[in-house]
C-alpha cells in the first residue's frame, strides 16, 4: 500500500511521532512517505493528515482513495480548534478520539474508528501530547491493517465546536488556589504559551515542570 503522511509545519510538536508511525509502517512493507507541504503530496492510497493547520483542497484530496484526520472528540461533538485542551479544562480525563474521512465541511466526515485516550490527572503538556500521539499512531496503525474491512459511519447528533485559543486563554485568576487552577497549568506551553497572571499592574509568567 503506498502511504503519505502530512504535516503541514515541519517544526510541529507532532513530527517526532509522525516519523514514528512512518518507520512502522515501512516495516510492515508498505510504501511510505511524511511530506511537510500538501504541495507535494503524490497519488497515494492512504494520505494521513495529522497536525495541521491549514486545509487541503480538493484537487490534492482526489490525488488519495482515503484522506484520513484523527480528532480529539466524539465528533461531531467536539469539532473545530484544541479539542483535547479544551477538555481537559472541563476537568476530563478520558479523551475520545475520532478517525475520520476528510471532507468539504471542516471535522464532517464519516468516521471508521474511535478509541479513548485515557490520562490519570498528574500529565503535563509534554506528557499529554505523547499519549495523545501514541493512540493517533495506533488508530492509524489500526486503519492501514483493516482497511478493506472497515465501513465509513455518517456523523450522527448534535454537533458542538471549540473556539480557537488565544493568549487571553493562557492568563490565570490571581485568587484561585492551585488546585483550582491546575488543569491550566497542565495544558500550558511552557516555551511558547506559558501561563500568566496580573498582580499591582504588573504581568508574570509561570512555568511547570514534573518533579521526576
């Protein structure tokens, strides 16, 4: 089967991992190929669209038989921006994700697998990325192996959609303890969004890093 993985910024906290799914599917011999530009996406059996941010139009899409998105909800609850941060600040820690065909409409495809990602409250972003990339290799994984197998299931309920999160989202109430405030501090980039508060007019930054 020839594969083609896509992520469309090179410097994406993903890359690792989709390199990862990339080694593991050439030694299940299938040919495969992790392009960094829906430019270059060549006809293909499977194209992976994993991590990105822009949309692929529909004369690339018709270059593959399966485009496939795996999303961090229960879609269709669930579509649109950070859907696995978003959730944890509801205060979840069982995370379902949806393995998906690519369509017109953005997160509206019918679905082939779902599966829950399952963290015990302690992860930090680090961390929380890496299971959450684990189950995306796995599902794909999963898909590539049953294939000819699996039948496409047409989104059905109410659909919701999570807002795209801007610094304002990263700034925490002075006057809240720790505790209450912990599931920021959990899906905080440190390096690039860290958190922040406002005390006598001034901004400061906080960082979080585990212990071990």
């Amino acid at each position: 089967m020839r594969i083609t993985i896509l992520t469309d910024n090179p410097k994406s906290w993903f890359v690792p991992y989709g390199n990862e799914l990339l080694e593991r599917l050439k030694a299940s011999g299938h040919v495969a190929e992790y392009v960094y530009n829906a430019k270059d996406i060549q006809k293909s059996d499977v194209c992976f669209i994993l991590s990105c941010t822009k949309l692929v139009n529909e004369t690339t899409l018709a270059l593959s038989d399966n485009n496939i998105v795996v999303h961090a909800s229960d879609l269709p609850q669930g579509k649109g921006f950070s859907p696995l941060q978003w959730q944890i600040l509801e205060g979840k820690n069982q995370i379902p994700l949806t393995l998906f065909e690519v369509v017109k409409d953005v997160d509206a495809g019918p679905y082939y697998l779902k599966d829950t990602v399952v963290f015990d409250g302690s992860e930090l972003h680090g961390k929380l990325r890496e299971k959450l990339a684990q189950k995306i290799i796995e599902m794909c994984l999963q898909f590539v192996e049953q294939r000819t197998s699996l039948l496409p299931v047409q989104q059905n309920g109410i659909e919701t959609f999570y807002k795209r999160r801007t610094e304002k989202n990263d700034e925490l109430d002075a006057n809240k303890t720790i505790a209450e405030l912990f599931n920021q501090f959990r899906i905080a980039d440190n390096e690039n969004s860290p958190v922040y508060f406002y005390m006598n007019g001034h901004k400061y930054f906080l960082k979080i890093y585990p212990a071990i």
